[in-house]
C-alpha cells in the first residue's frame, strides 16, 4: 500500500534528478550568453554625444549587403575602443533617416570620424586594421573638415533632417498601407496625393489669413509724410548721381591734365633735342670759321713783304698776281666774321641761361 502510494512519487523525483546530473555533465550543450556588443546605437535623441570626444560612426542599412560584411570589422574596431581612446557607434538609416539626411548620406556603408564637433568623411575600406592606422597615425588631420552649412550641426543640415524624418515617416506609413493592411499600391499613392492637395490647400488659406491680418493691424503713413520721403528718397538719388558725375569728371580732368603734361613734356624734350643738335652745329661752323680765319692768318704771314722776285713775277704775270691780291682777306672781312662768331656766342650763352 505504502509502495503504491509513493511509488510515483519517487519515479518524479528519480527523473528530476537524472535530469540534473545530466545538465551539470554536458555545459557543452547549453546555450551560451551572447556576448554585449561594444558599439553604442545612435537615435535622434542622443546624436549629440558625438559632438564631445572622439569618435567613429557608421551608417548602415540591415538589407545592404557591404553593411554586412563589415560588421565583424567594425565589432572588433568596437572591442579595441578603450584602446584607442575612441567610441564607435552605428545608426540604422531605415529607423533613423533623420540622421543619414543631417549627414547627407547617399551611399551605404558610410563612416564619419568626429573630434571634438569636427565632423570628417571617411573614405577608407571598413576593416579593422585600416580604421586602427587611421585613429593611431591621425590620418584624419589631412581631410577637409565638414564646416560650415555641411556641418551635421548646422542649421541647414537641421532642415535637411527634418525633410529626411518626414519622407521616411511616409515610407513607414506606405509601407503599413499596402503590407499590412494590404491595400493595393496604388491606393496608397491616391492616398498620398490627395493629401498633397489638401495641405498646399490649407496652406494658401493660412498664407491668405496672415496677409489679411497684416494688413488690419499694419498701419499706413500719412499721406505728406509718405510724400515727403519720396522726396527724400528721390533728392537722395539725385545726391548720388551728381557726385557719381562729379567723379566722373574728376577722373577725366586728371586723366586730361596728364595727357598735357606728357604732351608738354614730350615737347620739351624734343625742343632740348635740337637746341642740342643747332647748337652743336652752330659749334662746328664756329670752328670751321675760326680754323679758316687762322689759316688766312697762317697764309698771310707766312708771304711776307714783296722782294725783287716778286715784282719780276708780278711783271711776268700780272694776272695771277691781281688774283693772289683779290684772294687775301681784308681785315675788315675778318672783323666781320670774328664779330658774328662773338654774337653768336653770346646767344648761346644767352640760351643757357
């Protein structure tokens, strides 16, 4: 009886134990803990962490097959973090589009170093060893920085993520129409047009309403003063056109005046010109003169008084002898020329002056 009632009971407990020992004898066969993977996910809400320290992200995309074949590369670059001194972290651009449109991704994978709010694109394979040398030798000193309106921090990028979180808000609306709802395609974008029209629609009433409300409480200016600053206005535009032509003529008269004086100077030179060459000439006529006159002189002296010959000669030939007389200078022609070499003489010291 007692055996019959426990007898279950032990054939429980029995089982309960085998099971045990056999769990305890083969670990091999349990399943291990997966292990915690190093790379931080990035959203919309915690972006901002990139802006302090170092960092490395990754774009990525759970269809995209190149996404894929770096994960292990990016685990490990992950793992050696510490080392490093870096954080890595990836964003998933089909949940967060928000982020892929404030970094103008357009290709997948796509990686961007960070430094302090200093965002640089990385163009490198995605494995491990060149992500490692790219970190260590601060290769990322040589490219281009991201700045100005290309910065993901800018207000421009800001906009750009708010179009890129409404198109993929679409996307997942589409997406919930047509597969899990099961309506045909084209009803969605029937759907989506139409709702096109009834917001540009609404919004020419809200543009309409606000002018309407400019204009009740925009108060307009009495007519004289309104008169009177286009008068204003209008003087002052004169103003402007009358000392635009004043400098106008400025420049022309300056530009006139050096004209002159080059033209003035041109002339002068050329003046100086033949002053020189007259003078030089006069100079050389002054000196053929002079040498004549001492050759007259020479000539003269060298003759003498007239002996017995001469006057035998002069009966012989009494032609050649009037010619020889007719010949001599006169003093009176030599006082002449010594006269106008003196007048000329003085005019040139005259023109040096």
């Amino acid at each position: 009886m007692a055996g019959g009632r426990y007898g279950p009971q032990l054939l429980a407990l029995l089982a309960a134990w085998v099971a045990a020992v056999a769990a305890t004898a083969g670990p091999e066969q349990a399943a291990l803990p997966a292990e915690q993977s190093r790379v931080q996910p990035m959203t919309a809400s915690n972006w901002t962490l990139v802006m302090e320290g170092e960092w490395m992200l990754k774009f990525y995309a759970p269809w995209c097959p190149s996404c894929q074949q770096t994960d292990s590369e990016w685990e490990t670059f992950a793992k050696n973090g510490e080392m490093l001194q870096i954080s890595v972290g990836k964003v998933d651009v089909i949940q967060e589009p928000g982020l892929s449109g404030r970094f103008f991704v357009t290709t997948l994978p796509a990686f961007f170093h960070a430094k302090d709010g200093i965002f640089r694109r990385y163009r490198g394979p995605g494995i491990f060893e060149d992500l490692q040398n790219y970190i260590l030798e601060k290769k990322w000193q040589s490219v281009e920085p991201l700045t100005g309106w290309k910065s993901p921090a800018s207000l421009t990028m800001s906009g750009m993520a708010g179009l890129f979180s409404i198109s993929g808000k679409i996307w997942h609306l589409h997406n919930y129409f047509t597969v899990t709802l099961g309506i045909p395609a084209w009803c969605s974008y029937v759907f989506f047009v139409i709702a096109t029209l009834v917001l540009a629609f609404y919004g020419s009433v809200l543009g309409l309403v606000l002018v309407v409300i400019s204009e009740c409480f925009y108060v307009p200016l009495p007519r004289h003063l309104s008169e009177r600053s286009e008068q204003n206005g209008r003087s002052e535009e004169a103003h402007r056109a009358e000392q635009l032509q004043d400098a106008e003529e400025e420049k022309d008269d300056s530009n006139e005046e050096e004209n002159k004086d080059s033209l003035v100077d041109d002339e002068e030179e050329k003046e100086d010109l033949g002053d020189e060459d007259e003078a030089e000439e006069e100079e050389e006529e002054e000196d053929n003169l002079a040498a004549g006159v001492d050759e007259e002189r020479s000539e003269a002296n060298d003759q003498g008084p007239p002996g017995e010959d001469s006057v035998t000669r002069e009966e012989v030939e009494p032609e050649e002898a009037e010619e020889g007389i007719s010949e001599k200078p006169c003093p009176a022609d030599t006082e002449v020329v010594e006269d106008s070499l003196r007048q000329r003489k003085s005019q040139h010291a005259d023109k040096g002056l």
